[in-house]
C-alpha cells in the first residue's frame, strides 16, 4: 500500500457499466515523510474520503479486487483514511 493525499474530486459524465456509482478522486502520491513523490492521479473512492485527507491506496490489479465486478479496468483504488502516522528511526 502506498500514501497519497486527495487533493480534489474528478467528475465524469460518462463511465463504463462497472463503474457507475463510484467516486472518483485526484490523489498527490506521497512518501513517508509526507513529500510529494510522483505526479498526481485519479483513484476511485470505495471508503467516502474527503479532499485534504491522507490515504492510502493501491495500484494495478489489487486496485481492481476493491469493485464488485471482478473483471474491470482500474488502475488505483483508495482502500483506507490515515487516522495516525508513527516513524521510528532505523538507526
């Protein structure tokens, strides 16, 4: 699972059949010190996250595991809200 923070909602009028009803989101990747770590993306949002949240997400073929209809085309789901983050030092 990687972090991610939404930054703002993306509306389509027009979806394939698996996925209507569901919510799409822009997502700023980002790494464990909060710092932007790739170009922003869309994810779709099964869990009701909320602009400004931290989440995490996932990708490619586990992306697609989160709709009913087991054979789509999703490439980035959000799977949880980030309540609390905790790092240790490795040294």
């Amino acid at each position: 699972m990687k972090l991610g923070r939404v930054t703002g909602r993306v509306v389509s009028t027009k979806k394939i059949e698996s996925f209507e009803g569901i919510k799409l989101m822009l997502v700023q990747p980002l790494d464990e010190k909060l710092e932007i770590a790739g170009d922003p993306f869309v994810a779709f949002d099964t869990i009701q996250a909320g602009v400004g949240d931290l989440i995490y997400y996932e990708t490619s073929k586990e992306a697609s595991r989160v709709l009913e209809t087991t054979m789509n085309p999703c490439d980035a789901a959000i799977v949880g809200i980030v309540d609390n983050m905790f790092l240790t030092d490795k040294k």
